[in-house]
C-alpha cells in the first residue's frame, strides 16, 4: 500500500489483515485443537482426578507470579499508534527481564511453601521449583511476540504455539505412560512453555539487548498498569478453581473442576484467537467510534454463532460425553460440567467486550470491571460453601459473576460506542436451544458408543445451522455475502 492510499483503503486493508490473522490462527491452530482434544482424553484417562488437582494450583501459582511480574509492557507496545523504536524495545525488555527474575525467584523459593498450604499437604518441592524457569524465559519472549502481534502476523505466532502444544502432549503422554504420575504433567507445561518461547524467539528474530535507560518505560507503565491490573482481576477471578477448591475441598474436587472446565470451554477456541487479534486491530482504529460498533458486533455475533452449538452439545450429551469418551472416573464432575458450560457460553460476550474497550483506551473502565467481577466471584462461591453447597460453589460463583459481568460490559459498550449486541443474539440462541432439545430427548436414545456420540454432536451442529439459516437466512447472506465480495476484490 502507498503512501497516497485512501483512508478507505487503508481500513480495507486493515479489516483483511485482521481477517487473515483469524484465518491463519484458525487454520493452523484449528489442526492442533484436534491434537488436543485426542491428547487430553489420552492425559485424563491415563491419569486421577487427583494427579490434576495437584498440577493445577502449582500452574496457576507460577502463573500469578508471571501476571504480577508483567507490567503490561507488551500489550503497550501492541497498543500505540507509533510504531516503538529501538530504544522502547529495549527497555520493554529489560524492565521485563528484572521483573520476571524476582518473579522466578519468588515460585522458586516461596512457591513450594504456598503450594503445600493450598493442598494440605507435602508434595515434592522440585515440582514448584522447576516452574521457576517457564517465568524467567518469558522475558526473552515479549518483544518478538509484541511485533509480530502488532503486524498482526499471527500465523508465526499460531506455529509457535503449536510447537508447545505438540511438546506438551508428546511428553506428557510418554511420561504418564511410564508410570511417572504428576511428574508427567510437570515436565509437560515447563517444556511446553520453553519450547514455544524459543520458537517465538526464531520467528521474530530481536537480539536482546538490555539498557540502563529505562526512563523511556513511563509512557508504556500507565496503560501497561491499568492492562495488566484488569488481566490480574480476571485470573484472580479464573484461580477459584486452582486456589480456592484445593484447600476448601481437596486434590480430586480440584481435577474433577479442572476437568469439566477444559471440557466445557472447548468451543471457545474461535473466542480465543478473536481476542488474540482484537487488541491490534481496534488499536488502529480507536478514532473512528462507527468502524469500531460495527466490527465489533459483527465480530461478537459471529463468535457466538460459531460457539454457541459446542455448548449445546455439551449440555445436551454431558453424562455421555464423561462416560464415553474420558471414563467413568469423571462422571462425578458432570454437574459442574452443566454449570460451567453456561459459564463459558457467555465468555464470547464479555472476553470480546474487554479486548475492544482496552484497545480504544478505556482500561480504567475495564480495570475497575474486573475488580468487581473478580470479587463477586469468590463472595459467591465463599458464600455457598459456608452454606453447605460442596465443590459446587466454585462453578455457580464463576458463572453468576460472569452473568453479572455482562450485565455491566453490555450498557459500557452501548454508551462508549454504541453497540448493539442483544438483537444480535437472539436468534442464534433461539436455533442453540433447539437444536439441544432434538440432540437430548431425540437422538440421545441413539448415541450408544463413543463414535455414535461424536456423530450425534456433529448432527446437533447441522441442525443448528439449518435452523440458524431459515430463522436469519437475510442477515446470513448479507454479512457473508459482504465478507466474500472483499475477498474477492483483494484477490
């Protein structure tokens, strides 16, 4: 594109480079959530309930420490107008560098205590330790993934990320297969998160030089700050069921949450790489309020058409679905499958929602969301254990807060700028509940083995489509109709 281009043109080009970040991500990692699927089925059915309550407050430990040692740097660096000089790369990256470094000494000498309180028990230390080292390698990530985020070149990114999900379940299988029990998913999430910073490193090739300049952070610590705070509010809010069901309700509630959370969120994969793409393209945009209403309700309605009939399955086939395919260990869980289905459901809303006001710099908005979402998540599930509910209390606390969430993130996106994305909604849940009811009281009947299963999910998917098409077939052809026309005139 040249320098004379239109501002026209320059959002056409804009909206195919975001489309293509989408499609790259989709067509690379879409593959992998395959993978996944199969490798997690595998990692449950090789492994107790209880081998995962231990791994995931260990994880999720490392992983507050990593959040509370990000100042928000690198979505910085992705949000600016300006492209960042040298001298903002480095000092991104030595700021960076001295604050994951205490953060790895923090998991490395304190995290082995923490994690003992939170099960109640002794578990080997170099368990906790060895995370110490996913925290500090990240440093060393940031920047190569900041730029290529900001060039919206995500399907280097996507091949990065595959790399650390193939590390993850080859190792984690092979391991698991050899007896070795938590140790197996230990070695599996440090590998992984080694393995895809490396590979990060060699698509965007940046030598890391450090610099004693750091002055020029200032600009980059207030929204980085505000950033970083409403994420630490939202992973407070994800840890109930790492931090808070270990210690409330022990090691297997804990893998049977963890269970049917990764379950239930599988239709999230489009939600996650719409986000991923989200905070660079309305960055770009964040002076034109109708290009940003536009794209993003046309951006939410059809993450919540492409996600809406993977919960449906889920919901309609839930015993089935723990039974068949993961083993009969899990069916305790399937409750809180149904909770935290409809949990999820709603994330298409309010983790779109957030990406979009944070890319157009309301983050004290968003920070000040997340801080009341957060706290009514554990008031919820705190005020439901005290009152005898089980380990129930942690998915009806996620999912009240997240209902309570949108119920705020809606009005903000109305008055900030103008969305409108209730009537956007309606039909498609209307074709998601039909198409769950003939999946439950019809075609349940039918689904005897695991294969059948998989197949009746694939016939619930076509009779939502089909039922989508006749009730918003108008709207269907225009937006589609739209989409293919732009890709053409591209090609």
């Amino acid at each position: 594109m040249t320098g004379n281009a239109s501002p026209l043109a320059r959002k056409g080009d804009l909206e195919d480079r975001a489309l293509r970040g989408v499609v790259s991500l989709g067509m690379r990692e879409g593959g992998m959530k395959l993978v996944s699927f199969v490798g997690s089925i595998a990692l449950f059915r090789l492994l107790t309930p209880a081998d995962f309550g231990v791994i995931v407050p260990i994880a999720t430990f490392a992983g507050l420490v990593k959040q509370f040692a990000d100042l928000g740097l690198q979505p910085s660096l992705i949000q600016r107008g300006s492209e960042p000089q040298s001298r903002d790369l480095r000092a991104v990256f030595t700021g960076q560098l001295l604050l994951v470094f205490a953060g790895g000494v923090v998991v490395f000498l304190a995290g082995p205590f923490v994690v003992n309180a939170l099960l109640n028990d002794q578990i080997d230390p170099w368990m906790t330790r060895l995370f110490a080292f996913s925290v500090f390698f990240t440093a060393f990530r940031i920047v190569p993934a900041a730029l290529l985020e900001r060039h919206l070149q995500f399907g280097r990114l996507a091949a990065a990320d595959i790399a650390g999900t193939l590390f993850y379940y080859i190792a984690g299988i092979g391991f698991a297969i050899g007896a070795a029990g938590v140790w197996s998913l230990v070695i599996a999430h440090v590998g992984a998160s080694l393995v895809s910073t490396l590979a990060v490193v060699v698509a965007r090739p940046w030598w890391p030089a450090p610099t004693r300049n750091l002055r020029v952070l200032a600009p980059h610590v207030g929204f980085g700050a505000r950033f970083q705070g409403s994420r630490l509010a939202i992973t407070l809010k994800d840890s109930l069921i790492p931090l808070f069901t270990p210690r409330a309700f022990g090691a297997t509630a804990t893998g049977y949450l963890n269970w049917a959370n990764r379950v239930s969120a599988q239709p999230l994969a489009l939600t996650q790489w719409v986000a991923r793409v989200s905070l660079p393209t309305f960055a770009r945009i964040q002076d034109a309020p109708d290009q940003v209403r536009r794209g993003a309700e046309l951006t939410l309605k059809w993450n919540a058409i492409v996600t809406l009939p993977g919960f449906v399955a889920v919901i309609a086939f839930g015993p089935e679905i723990a039974g068949l395919i993961y083993g009969e260990q899990w069916l305790p869980a399937v409750p809180a499958l149904y909770v935290l289905a409809v949990n999820n459901a709603l994330i298409p809303i309010n983790g779109l929602i957030t990406p979009i006001l944070n890319a157009v710099g309301k983050t004290k908005i968003v920070l000040m969301v997340s801080l009341g979402w957060a706290a009514a998540a554990w008031g919820v599930a705190a005020v439901l254990m005290a009152l005898g509910v089980g380990f129930l209390a942690v998915p009806i606390g996620l999912a009240v807060s997240q209902g309570l969430a949108a119920l705020v993130l809606l009005p903000i996106g109305r008055r900030e700028f103008d969305l409108r994305l209730v009537r956007h909604l309606v039909r498609p849940l209307i074709a998601a509940v039909g198409a769950g009811l003939f999946g439950r009281f019809i075609l349940l009947p039918l689904l005897t083995d695991a294969v059948l299963l998989i197949q009746g999910g694939v016939v619930v998917v076509l009779v939502y489509a089909g039922l989508l098409y006749l009730i918003d077939r108008r709207a269907l052809r225009s937006e589609l109709g739209a989409l293919w026309k732009r890709r053409a005139a591209a090609v």
